[in-house]
C-alpha cells in the first residue's frame, strides 16, 4: 500500500530560486525536532510577510503554483478530469494541514518546556487560524454583511439623487443612477442568497464518503463541501459548469482523487451532479497523501471516519455506520 506522507515531508512545488530569495527574509525558530527547513508551516510563512495578499499575490505574480503534490509522479494527465481540478480546495486543504501542524508542533515545545519557541509558534498559528477564518467567511458571504450595508447605505443616497435629477429634469442623470443603482441591487441580492444557500445548505453525500465520478469513473473521497460553486466563472467555464442540470447553484465538494489511478489530480472540486455514491460499500484500498491527517481511519463500511476538527470546520456530526446483524453472521 502507498505510504501516507507526513506533513513535514510535503512541498509546495515552485522556484527554487524564488524560494530561496524568500527564505532569506525569514528567520527560522532554531529547535532540532520541532521546525525544520522543509516544515510546511515555515514553508508558508517564508513565502510572504503578509498572510492576508499571500494567495493573491502568488497567482498574479506567476512565481508559485501552489499545490502538494505525488513525489513519485509528474505531469498532467488526461484532461478532462484535470478540469475540475481546483488550486483554491488544494489551498483550502494546505492551510487547515498548517493548522494541524502548528498546533501539534507548539504542544511539543510546551512537553519539551521550550516556552519561547512555543510563543512562536503560538503566534505563526494565530495568523493561519484567523487568515483560515477570513477566506471561510469571504466564501460563505458572511464577511460581507458590512459591504452589504454599505451598499443599501449607497443605494438610498443614490436614489435621493435620482429623485433630484427627475425634478430637476436631468433625465441623463438619472438614467445612469438607475443603472448604478440596478447594479448594486443585483450584487447585495448575489451576496443575500449566498450566505442563505450556506445556512440551509442540503447535501447528498457526507465528510469521508467514498463516491465515483459519474464521467470520468475515478474513485474519490469527500474531504469538504460547499452549498454553491465558489470558484471563479472562469474555472466553471473551464469546467463546462453551467451545461450542468443544475449547474453552479449547486452543492460542490473537495474530493481527494485516488491516487492509483490519477496520480497528479490529488484534489478536484466536483458538483454534486457528476459524483455517485456506490450501491455497495466500497471497501477496496483507496491511496492519498492526506487520508492519515483528514481520516481517523474506515469504518465497517469502507468510508473514512473525518477528525474532529475537520468535523468542526463544517460543522457535521459524526456518521454513525447502522448496524447490521448479518455482520456477526
């Protein structure tokens, strides 16, 4: 069977060069044992002072692609299943994996009683957490409650101008602030139904479920979720979304690829209408670097068992497998 990788052996494939020259602007807490020049969590720090434009900066600038990849293969093949291969659930996975390796790595330094270096650490994983928190609320919408009053703030100003305009016959005016104000309904309504979609969301499979996919016939297992598409409509035009029955206003899920049979896809984001649950538990081996950090292990029925704090990012109780009597049989 593969053997799972452990966090301090994953990379983030990308220049050497670049990677070097941010090094240099980092210095590294110094503890044999507890960080190292390949901890992913220095790995992420050294890439960028601020966490905040970390991302952004590294798609604009081209410097990075940042994704963990398979050591023992390379290159893209097929591509249609490489197109709902996703960067961002890649990233989403990366930065919930920095989480787990900081936490454990400052219980360390208190065991060892090394209280600084715990400090440290402490405060590298205080930015990760809230950097973590950012992007969630970014993606459900609920980071835009403010922008959303402003933008009703901005929509009852404007319409005190349009109302001026007509009495003051500026019909040229006001055609424009009915456009604008048009504008900004349709991006508050956009903002109002994401957030609601997140509330309710419904969903058909479940936090470690092995499913097919319904195209392309890989194995994968659910390791995140959203109620809607949270790419960009570039992505879903790549990914041929919108020819979906249903298409983006839809539950989209992370899966983990199996990597047997695609070993350079590792994560794709895939809508609810191309997976498939299978009739019978699956209880065939199934490969991926991240299945010992995401999963406790499998159940009696083939799927993985989420860890807690998994569970908890999207608030999801643990699946209780029911019991069959046929099984002590």
């Amino acid at each position: 069977m593969v053997q799972s990788q452990s966090l301090s052996t994953l990379t983030i494939c990308g220049s050497v060069q670049d990677y070097s020259s941010w090094r240099n602007r980092v210095k590294f807490v110094k503890s044999p044992g507890l960080i190292s020049d390949r901890c992913v969590s220095c790995q992420f720090f050294s890439r960028s002072s601020s966490l905040r434009g970390h991302w952004k900066s590294v798609k604009q600038r081209n410097m990075v692609r940042v994704e963990a990849r398979w050591p023992f293969h390379g290159g893209d093949q097929g591509l249609d299943p490489n197109s709902e291969r996703s960067e961002s659930a890649n990233e989403d996975i990366l930065i919930f994996f920095f989480q787990l390796d900081l936490a454990t790595r400052v219980q360390c330094a208190l065991n060892m009683e090394q209280y600084d270096i715990a400090q440290q650490l402490r405060e590298k994983l205080t930015e990760v957490e809230e950097e973590a928190i950012r992007l969630q609320e970014l993606k459900r919408g609920s980071s835009s409650k403010s922008e959303a009053q402003d933008k009703g703030i901005s929509i009852i100003r404007l319409r005190a101008d349009l109302q001026k305009a007509i009495d003051g016959e500026d019909y040229g005016l006001a055609a424009k602030l009915r456009d604008e104000i048009s504008k900004l309904e349709a991006e508050s309504l956009a903002v109002s139904a994401k957030a609601l979609a997140f509330e309710n969301a419904e969903y058909a499979f479940r936090l470690g479920q092995k499913l097919k996919h319904k195209a392309f016939g890989y194995r994968a297992v659910v390791c995140g979720m959203d109620p809607v598409c949270c790419e960009s409509s570039s992505w879903m035009e790549a990914a041929g979304v919108e020819k979906l029955p249903r298409g983006s206003n839809q539950p989209f899920y992370q899966v983990l690829v199996d990597v047997r049979t695609h070993p350079d896809l590792l994560v794709a984001y895939v809508p609810e209408d191309n997976l498939l649950a299978p009739e019978k538990p699956d209880k065939e081996r199934f490969d991926h670097p991240y299945i010992s950090f995401l999963f406790y292990g499998a159940d009696t029925a083939g799927d993985f068992i989420p860890i807690q704090q998994l569970r908890e990012k999207y608030n999801k109780p643990r699946h209780e497998v029911p019991f069959d009597s046929k099984d002590e049989d």
